[in-house]
C-alpha cells in the first residue's frame, strides 16, 4: 500500500513538474515576448482590515507619501519621451490631459502592491506606455506604516512639458 501511494505521488509530481517547466515562448533575436510589471488591483475591492501582525490602524503621513511619489516624475517623463519617439512626434509636442494613478501602499514594505493607471482618451489604450508609467511608480519606496494596505490616489499631467527660464 506504501509502495502504491509513494508511486502515485512520484507521478503527481513529475506530472506537475512536467506541465510546470514549459519553455518559455521565445520570438526573434530580442528574447523573450513578455514584459514583467507591477500587479494591478481592483479599486473597488472590499479591503481585509483583519490582518496577522497588523494592529493600531495608523495611516501614513499624507506629505510624506505625496513627497515619496513626486520621485516617479523622472521614470514617468522618461516613458512619455518613449511615446513620442516610438509614435514619430517631436519631443516639443504635448501629450494632452491628465493621468490617474492608484497605489495600494504595502504597509510593512516601502513598495507597493500594485499600481493602477488611467490615461487620458485614446492614449489608455497604449499598454506600452500605461505599463511603463505603472513600473516608474511601482520603483517609488513609500513609507511603512502600522494598519492595513490602503490605496493612495495621484492625478498630475501626464505629459508636463518643459520650460526653459533664462536667468
């Protein structure tokens, strides 16, 4: 019986371990298709305020989070520079509007667990340059706190622009 039950485990996992280690699909010269970015969530799930080892309840200082998410602003231009040259405009041209972006702050760790962000018009549909913006913030090391994860919300243009001011 011993012997029957260790086969069939020895199966299950070499079954496993044979559907788990498929080559990853490889297209052309580049490497791999796929590009890793931060998870997303759903805005409007209920949050679960019983966590192990979370207590007080206390919330991050709002300057403070706010001052951690200004250090996106360099990544965030950087993506929008990429759009530009990648769709043929000239780096003088302005991207229109206004760019939302959401941070489910982790509260034991400066890194978030997950970024949402929602482009203006047409430009929401560019899942090239929403990731890219998504991982310049996913970079950002916000403060840790005691209390559950809670979500941050941001709005700035997505594309400022520059001036040159002669001294």
């Amino acid at each position: 019986m011993r012997r029957t039950l260790g086969l069939l485990a020895l199966g299950l996992v070499t079954a496993t371990a044979a559907i788990g280690c498929k080559d990853p699909e490889v297209k052309g010269s580049r490497g791999r298709t796929v590009k890793a970015t931060i998870a997303e969530f759903d805005p409007n799930a209920v949050l679960d305020l019983n966590l192990d080892g979370g207590g007080g309840g206390e919330r991050p200082d709002d300057y403070e989070v706010q001052t951690q998410f200004n250090a996106a602003f360099p990544g965030m231009d950087e993506c929008v520079a990429k759009h530009k040259e990648k769709k043929g405009m000239s780096s003088d041209a302005q991207l229109p509007g206004d760019l939302s972006i959401a941070v489910k702050l982790n509260p034991k760790k400066g890194t978030p667990l997950g970024v949402n962000a929602t482009l203006p018009g047409k430009l929401d549909r560019e899942t090239d340059l929403k990731d890219c913006i998504r991982d310049a913030v996913a970079t950002v090391h916000f403060p840790t706190y005691d209390g559950p994860p809670i979500v941050a919300e941001f709005e700035t243009q997505l594309d400022a622009g520059s001036e040159w001011e002669d001294e």
